[in-house]
C-alpha cells in the first residue's frame, strides 16, 4: 500500500476543522479559525509533508479553499457535497477510500 495522508476539511463558517490520517495511522483531529491565518497554518502544516496528499473540503467556501490548498503537485483534491460528507473524519475516510 502506497503511503499517503489523507485530509477532511469541513468548512464551516468560522472554523475550519481537519481531520488527517497518515496510511495505517490514527486519526488527528484539529481546528483553525476560518481566516486566511487559518488557512496559512493548513498550508504550513501540508507543505511539511513529502508523501501524496488526498484532500476532501466540504462546507462553506469549500470550492476556493481547495483550490488554495490543493494547487501542488503530489496532491489529490476533492471538493465533497455536504450531502455525502459533512464532518472531518467522514471526509479525511472519503479521502482515503477513494482511489
């Protein structure tokens, strides 16, 4: 199995909440406040990752924060209805099971 790190990101309106998971890892949880401070740490935080990268962003905004944050080589973006998944962990899973 290849390794990867797969992302959720539900957008909400003034917050924004990441769910990660490195291949065979736990689940980390986290939050950051929905401003471009916020987006800026997920950036910092995905930038110190060499290995692929699967993100899922559903919520509010969710079609321009992934296009901020999926714009790199090496990472997969998808952009979720709320529909299908509306929390983190549900969408860090899509990520992860979608191949």
């Amino acid at each position: 199995m290849n390794s990867h790190l797969c992302i959720g990101i539900a957008a909400q309106n003034d917050t924004l909440e990441i769910a990660a998971r490195e291949s065979g890892r736990t689940m980390i949880v986290m939050k950051f406040p929905a401003t471009l401070m916020g987006e800026t740490a997920i950036k910092i935080f995905l930038a110190s990752y060499e290995i692929p990268v699967r993100l899922a962003v559903a919520g509010v905004a969710a079609l321009s924060l992934a296009l901020s944050l999926g714009n790199v080589p090496g990472r997969e973006t998808f952009i979720v209805s709320s529909d299908v998944a509306d929390q983190a962990v549900a969408l860090a899973l899509y990520a992860e099971h979608t191949a």
